[in-house]
C-alpha cells in the first residue's frame, strides 16, 4: 500500500518533467520547482513533525546557503535539494532540457559550486548540515531513519 508521502512524492518527481514543455509551461514548471515550500520540503516537514522535531526555522537567508531548515541553537541545518537545480548525480539530476542546455548546464554547475562553498563555510563556522535529495525521499523508513541519526545524537 502505498503512504500518503509517497504519493506526494510521485506527484512531486512527476511534475517538473522538462521535456515536451512549451516554454512559458517550461518556466512555470521550473518557478514551481525552485520555490519555497515544494513539495520535498513538505515531506521532510512531515516527517518532522512525525518524529516530534519542531523549532526549526526555514529558509534563514543568515545562514550560509538559506538552509530549508535550521536549528539556530544547536547549529544543524538540512538542505532539501531538486536533483535537478543542484545537479545531483541521478538520472533525473543528470536531465538537461532540450531547449537552451548550455544555459542550464551552466546554471546548474554555479550552483553545485556555491552549494560546495557554503557547506564549507558552514562547517568553518561550526555548523553541521544534512543534505536529502528529492529522489531520496521515496521511503519514508529511510526518511526517517536518516533525520533521526542526523538530530539524536
Ligand atoms: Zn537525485
């Protein structure tokens, strides 16, 4: 049977397909996608909330890299990641639209780059941060598993 997230999720994973798009449908897809509270944010906020996890502030844009989610007190950030935005080596990281791919493979590859440089920023400052993939969020078990070794140690 399957869960309420994981049908989220498939919903989700389904939505940004980057082919067979016209443009204006293409870059309404992708806005969806980069904002806040997509539906990967929300799965791990569930969880969250599942595990009794709360107190965490989203998006703090004074934190290296605007973290989806932070503990500001005990310094823990999680970074919720589009496979695609971040260039994730999955295959659906590794899908570049059609239309303008030079365009996008230079997008994504700055933005690995800045994702690397505020990870090492964080970790100077004293921070320790989680990173979950999008394709990762599929079961919910693993989910879980992975948010509970990361915040009860
Ligand atoms: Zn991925």
């Amino acid at each position: 049977m399957k869960s309420l997230l994981s049908m989220k999720l498939t919903q989700a994973s389904e939505s940004p397909s980057t082919d067979n798009l016209s443009p204006a449908q293409r870059s309404h897809a992708m806005r969806q996608v980069k904002g806040k509270n997509t539906k990967p944010e929300l799965i791990v906020r569930a969880a969250l909330r599942n595990l009794g996890h709360t107190g965490y502030r989203l998006h703090r844009s004074d934190i290296p890299g605007a973290p989806d989610i932070a503990w500001i007190g005990r310094k823990l950030v999680i970074f919720i990641n589009g496979c695609f935005w971040h260039g994730h080596n999955c295959p659906r990281g590794a899908r570049v639209p059609k239309s303008r791919a030079d365009y996008w493979v230079g997008k994504i590859s700055r933005t690995v780059q800045r994702d690397t440089q505020n990870r090492q920023r964080l970790s100077a400052a004293g921070w320790s941060a989680l990173t979950l993939w999008e394709c990762e969020l599929r079961d919910e078990r693993v989910l879980n598993a992975r948010l509970m070794s990361f915040l009860e140690r």
